[in-house]
C-alpha cells in the first residue's frame, strides 16, 4: 500500500518522506517562515508543515484572558494566539515560496474552518495533529475533501486510533507513531510500535514524528521501516516560542536528511551474497575454499 502526496508516493520500498515541521516557529512573521523553508530545502527535505488555528475555537476559554509575555509585550492568550497566524494572503506567500523551492507544503487544522482555509488555499495533504485525534468532527471533514491524511498517535491508545481510521478510512492515509513529550526523552520514544502499528493496519504506511533531541532516534526509526520522519525545525532552539527546544537547527536537519539516506541504502534487501568488495579479502583471508 502507498500513499501519493504530490508528485511524491510514500511507502512501498520508496525513501522516506521527510516532513520538516514549521509549525508556529516562524512566530508570524512571513520572512522567518521564508527562511525556514530554505533551510528546508537546502537539506533536501520533501515537505515543510505548518499550524493552521481558528484561535476562537482552539483557544480553551479558562486560557483566554491569561497574561502572557511574548517578544510584542504583554498580552492575552486569545491575542497572542491571533498575533501568530498567518492570514491568507501570507499562506499564499509562504506556500508559494516552498512549491518554488520544489517542497510540498501543508498544515495541520486545528477545527474545521481551519480545514475549509487549507482546502481553499489547494493544499496537497492534511496532517492530524497528536492531539486532534479524538475529534470526531475535524476528522470527518477530513475525509470529505478527499486528500490524503498524515495521522499522528502521540498521546493516543490503540482503541483511539482504531477509531480514528474508522473515520477517516485506511485508503489514503500514513500513521505516524509519536509520542506527545516535548522534548521527549529516548525512554519514551517506544519505537517498537511502529512495526506493531504495521501489523495492526495492513496496507496503512507508517511513520515516526519526533520531538527529541538529536538525531539518533528518528534515524533507528528508518531502520525499523518508518516510511516517513517529520521533525520540528527552528533557525535557533534558543529563540523565542514553545516548540524551539525539542526542533532541529539547520546544520541538525541536514545531517538527519544525510543519514536517512545513507541508513535506507544500508538496509538492502536481504539477500545475503558475496559482495564484489568482498572478493579480495576473500582471496587473501580465506585460508579454507569452501
């Protein structure tokens, strides 16, 4: 089973697609999503993701009027929450500039006028965030338009999610195992699921989305057959914003693009033979024919 996202099929022996998640590390501002997505581009990812939000919706009313400090001064939740959104016309920016530089682009909606907003704008895809994933109606809506779904299962059990593909259908979606700590610690990784998830939902692709440090983890989890890898990214993990710590700085993102790469080519097929670099050890070493 595969899943196609743009000109890209994902899963099916194909490299694993690798998503580098913007989110809201661009803290509203046009020309440091720009940036991100070039150093996106430059370590030679397949897709950027970004947060879309309907802030009157998503932002929990007890949450609403609590003071919060950010970089423009003292404000509420509710306008800080707004103050990082991007509108339409600059989701028409930032995408354009990321088909430009051959990435496809997408978000995840947060409710469902967020994925009326994305449908409008033609994105290839939706991603469902961890958190989403009991939310029967945003799910619904989903499978209406008919893209395919990039499902995540961080804080989810496996009842949860065997809901969550009741919704949404297996036909077009790829299961991301995750683990909703951030950042997370190697001992909460559990990258064991995946192979669980694989058996669990025949023909449904699995991935890993990560939100730990480093690049090991996400790398093992090529190796157990993760068919797609999506971490955060940021141009610095001290900057500003909540998701800056558990994301990647640029030289990171490019080393993992690297040694996804190199790992997939390491995997074979296995067939074991005698490679032709063996031969001359052989000759020299093997002191008994076979």
């Amino acid at each position: 089973m595969t899943v196609t996202i743009g000109n890209r099929v994902i899963g099916g022996g194909r490299p694993a697609y690798v998503i580098a998640e913007i989110g809201l590390n661009h803290n509203g501002d046009v020309e440091l999503a720009k940036r991100l997505i070039d150093v996106a581009a430059d370590a030679g990812v397949d897709a950027v993701k970004f947060q879309k939000r309907t802030p009157e919706i998503c932002t929990p009313e007890h949450m609403r009027g609590v003071p919060r400090e950010t970089p423009w001064g003292t404000m509420t939740y509710l306008q800080y929450r707004h103050r990082v959104e991007f509108d339409r016309d600059q989701y028409i920016e930032v995408g354009d500039h990321a088909t430009l530089r051959g990435l496809d682009w997408f978000a995840s909606p947060w409710d469902v006028p967020s994925v009326h907003f994305l449908e409008d704008l033609n994105v290839v895809a939706h991603k469902v965030a961890s958190a989403s994933l009991t939310d029967v109606e945003l799910l619904e809506a989903l499978r209406q338009t008919g893209k395919p779904v990039i499902l995540s299962t961080g804080m989810s059990t496996i009842e949860q999610i065997d809901r969550a593909l009741e919704i949404v259908g297996t036909d077009r979606v790829v299961l991301m195992h995750a683990t909703s700590t951030y950042p997370m610690e190697p001992e909460e990784a559990n990258l064991r699921v995946i192979p669980v998830l694989r058996d669990r939902y025949p023909g449904v692709p699995v991935g890993y989305s990560g939100h730990e440090r480093g690049l090991q983890i996400s790398v093992a989890a090529v190796a157990l057959g993760a068919v797609a890898v999506e971490r955060h990214i940021t141009l610095d993990r001290t900057m500003w914003g909540s998701d800056h710590a558990a994301s990647l700085e640029p030289t990171g993102l490019a080393h993992l693009v690297r040694d996804i790469r190199i790992v997939e080519a390491a995997m074979g097929d296995g067939v074991k033979r005698v490679f032709p670099g063996e031969l001359a050890p052989m000759a020299k070493l093997r002191r008994v024919p076979a």
